[in-house]
C-alpha cells in the first residue's frame, strides 16, 4: 500500500523550499511514500519534480481560495497526509485537510517577533500561532524556542507539538578551492573573509553588521542573498566608506563554495530558528559567530562551539569576531565542537527517518 503525501509551501525565500526539496528527494517513492509538492511557481529552489501550482497568500485576503484549491487537490489526487511548511501555509492546509478529512501536519518554521514584524501586527496575528497548532494534528518546529512558543499559544492541545530540528546534510563532495574563491572575490594576501548568507531585509539586521565592520581592520564582508532592504544598505555601507569592503553577490541558489572560503561566517539576525545556513557553514568547517536569539544557543554553546553575542550591538559583534579571527586555533575548536553537535543533534537522517514514520503511521491510522 503506498501512502501519498502532499507537500504544501507558501512562498519561500529559499530555506524552507531547500529543506521540503531535500524530504521529497530522500522519501519519494521508497518505503511505500508518494510525496508531491504544491505552491507558488516562482519558487527560488530548483524542486526534484513539477509541482502543483497553489498560492497561499501573504497577506490577509485570498485564503478562502488557497483553502478550496488545496482541498480540491486533496480530494482529486487521494492524499492521505497532507504537510504544510510555515504559520499561513499550516491555516489553509490545515482548514482544507479538515474539508477532506486526512491528516494535516504543520512545520512551523518561523513565529510572529516584535522586532520583526511590529508590535501592532504581533497583537493582531499572533492568535494565529495556535490556531495553526488547533488546525492540524501533529505540529513540528525546528527549534525548542518555537516549540515553547506555540505551546503558549495554544496549552490546551500542546501534545500535539513535537521538536524536530532541520539538518542540512552533508557538503557537496566537490568544493572548489578556497584559495581560488577568495582571489575570484578579490580577498587576497592577509586580508580576512567574513560571509554572510541572508535576506536583505528586518529579521536579518545586516545594518548591525555592517556597523561591526567598521570596527574591523582588514577585513573584507561578502553578503549573499537580496532583498527589500538592499538599496538601503548600501547607502549606509557608502556613507561608512565601507563600499570598498563589502561585495554583495545577491540571491545564489548555492553558496558552498563562498562559505566554504570564508575564515568566520557571521549572522546579524534579531531572531533565528536553528538557522540553516549557520549548519551549512559548520559543516563546511568554518567557525560561526551569531546573534544568541531563537534556537541558535540550540547551535552553539558560546565559546565552545562558535560565538554567541547580544542582538541589536554592533560593538559586541566586532570584538566576537576578531577574537574568532585573531586566533585560528580557537576557530578549529569552535568547528570540530559544532560538527559534533550537528551529528548528535541535527542529524539530517534522523529527521527525515522521523518524518517517514510519522507519514507512515499518518497513512495507516486513515
């Protein structure tokens, strides 16, 4: 008997499309899974198969749309579970499983902070959290932080969510030189690399990044990734007289060599989950210092297996990196500590074997 499974995805700026993309390569079509994608077409991840065309909206109007197209695709193709990637994705799927009676699960990748979103559209929204949790019958989030969070939301049915952390996998086997990347990048000679992979917008705080900079002698920053905010960093980066330091690369659907050239790879965020492009690094052996928000002490332990620094300073920021930079062998510490983290604790195996059994059990319990 073959369970079929139906992914359904909002619009994603790369992270969450990545990670359903790995779980439809490890589980499509073994050990008696089907598993086929619906969302918006313009995703920026190269997908393992076609997927069904479904815009869930970002905003506050279209949802009853979203809700009948995914219930009509429900029903038409047999699904039997039905796993749904963020809070708005979790409502429609959730309501359109409840409409054709199979099972719906919720990934909660990201949950509504002031600093982010606003206070006013906090207080608005944020009911939304446990109705997404009273929606569906298994909830999993990717950091013990989110967990706690949706529990507060909604304590009634809070056995219904489970932590399961995202793991990344294993690097590409072929990486080119470092050595290579860096001239192609113009860092050479002593000149130190740091990277960051990020969207250019609030959450990622880049603007406290650049402000480190400044502070650092030496020292040239590569941003990958684009957004809202980016005309607007660079004109604080020319009015620091940074331009010269900074390269921004935009959106790149993979970044393991860049990363892989890095000596720190760095994240300015106000808040993270267990950031995936943080695991990228780790496993690509380069050290990282982050803001400690969300689950990223779940990542690192501060001092031990990278750098933890207060969000929101810039100075703090500095110092954690050039004592990161300043002492290689505390960075090889730093790596050899979060690589073993990452195989006890964020185990791609694991989690994907995790989310067989739950599809499987989902499938027989029908």
């Amino acid at each position: 008997m073959t369970t079929k499974v139906l992914q359904v995805l909002g619009y994603s700026t790369g992270g969450i499309a990545r990670h359903v993309a790995d779980i439809v390569r490890a589980l499509d079509q073994s050990h008696g899974l089907a598993i086929d994608i619906a969302g918006p077409e313009d995703l920026p991840v190269e997908l393992p198969k076609p997927l069904y065309p479904v815009t869930v909206p970002d905003g506050l109007s279209g949802h009853g749309r979203a809700v009948r197209s995914l219930a009509r695709l429900i029903g038409a193709s047999g699904y039997d579970v039905v796993h749904a990637h963020g809070l708005r994705a979790g409502i429609d799927a959730g309501l359109a499983g409840r409409k054709a009676e199979v099972m719906s699960i919720a990934s909660v990748h990201n949950v509504l902070v002031p600093e982010i979103a606003g206070r006013a559209r906090v207080i608005l929204l944020g009911p939304t959290e446990g109705l997404v949790v009273r929606l569906n019958r298994r909830v999993l989030a990717p950091s013990e932080d989110i967990a706690k969070r949706l529990q507060q939301r909604a304590s009634s049915v809070a056995g219904r969510i489970e932590v399961l952390h995202l793991g990344v996998g294993q690097p590409p086997g072929a990486l080119r030189d470092p050595a290579e990347v860096r001239r192609e990048l113009g860092v050479v000679g002593s000149t130190r690399l740091i990277v960051t992979v990020a969207r250019l917008a609030p959450q990622k705080a880049l603007h406290i990044m650049i402000k480190a900079l400044s502070s650092l002698e030496d020292t040239v920053l590569v941003v990958v990734g684009d957004g809202p905010l980016e005309q607007e960093l660079r004109a604080q980066a020319d009015a620091d007289r940074l331009s010269d330091r900074i390269l921004w690369l935009g959106a790149l659907p993979a970044a393991w060599d860049i990363v892989a050239a890095a000596d720190v790879f760095v994240l300015s965020s106000h808040w993270e989950a267990c950031s995936l492009a943080a695991q990228e690094a780790m496993a690509l052996g380069v050290p990282v210092v982050a803001t400690g928000v969300g689950g990223m002490p779940e990542l690192i332990t501060d001092g031990v297996s990278g750098r933890l620094v207060p969000p929101a300073e810039p100075v703090a920021l500095a110092r954690a990196l050039k004592d990161t930079l300043d002492d290689p062998s505390r960075a090889r510490a730093y790596v050899q500590a979060a690589r073993l983290n990452l195989r006890h604790n964020f185990s791609t195996q694991q989690m994907i074997g995790r989310l067989r059994d739950i599809y499987l059990a989902a499938g027989r319990g029908r």
